[in-house]
C-alpha cells in the first residue's frame, strides 16, 4: 500500500458551519484535510432567512440581533472545535441564500488567490427528504464551479 503525498501548495478551505452535526463533521474533515499542508479554514456562518418582505422595522432589528448572537455563539464553538489542533482559520458570516454565500465565499477566496487550491467543505443533511428535494449539499453539488467535499 502506498500513501498519497498530499499536493504542495496552499489549500483554503471553505466551511460551511452553523452548529449541526453535519456541519461539526466538516469541520472535523477539514481539519483533517489540511494536516501537513500550508493552508487555512475559513469557516462561514451563513445567516439565512427566507424572506424579510412581511416583517417591520423592528422585527428585522431584532432577527439581526438573534443572527450577531448566533453569530457569536458559532464563533466560540469554532474556536473550541478548532484550537490546539494546528490548523489557521477564521470565522466569517455571509447572509442570504446558504449554498449561493458557500459558493461566492469560495469564488471571491479563489479569485483573490492565485495559485491556491480552494475548496467547499460542507455536511452532508442528515435528513432523508433533504437527498430527494434538495439541500445545501445537493445544492452545491449542481452549481459548485470548485471543488466540493461533501462529508457523510
């Protein structure tokens, strides 16, 4: 048996992270992604909310207040996730549509960053109906223009 080398080069890692198993799995994988390489995880709370059209004034003030904690919240369960095990990272909040924030981190990372490999790591949905009707993963699967890694 032999073992892969992993490739040279820098290696960013986008996460898609909001606290679910799914998304503590990713962000496991990642880390284990990037051991032994020059890299980065860049780890992106995407607060997402279906539609602000029926709200008022202060009902949208009081959602972003509810995303800055969830926000926070993310932040510290990241770092408890992420530190001591040797991999640079950084948190980030994108807001709307959760794969179209996943992928726009990605691009902008990847456009910014000549000669780096750049890739999404996202969980898998644990939820059945979620592989037939869709979800952030299936979503991205269709219209990732990078690399995608979808973690069971």
């Amino acid at each position: 048996m032999t073992t892969a080398t992993p490739p040279t080069g820098f290696l960013r890692l986008i996460v898609g992270y909001d606290g679910s198993a799914p998304s503590i799995r990713a962000l496991d994988a990642a880390v284990r992604f990037i051991q032994g390489r020059a890299g980065q995880i860049e780890v992106v709370y995407v607060a997402h909310l279906s539609s602000l059209a029926m709200l008022s004034p202060g009902a949208i003030a009081e959602v972003e207040s509810d995303f800055n904690e969830i926000e926070q919240e993310l932040r510290v369960a990241a770092a408890e996730q992420l530190n001591g095990r040797g991999a640079a990272w950084r948190f980030r909040r994108r807001e709307g549509i959760i794969a179209d924030q996943l992928i726009a981190a990605a691009t902008d990372v990847h456009d910014a960053s000549v000669g780096e490999t750049v890739a999404i790591v996202v969980g898998s949905s644990s939820h059945t109906t979620h592989r037939v009707v869709g979800s952030v993963a299936v979503s991205l699967a269709r219209h990732s223009p990078l690399p995608l890694v979808i973690v069971p």
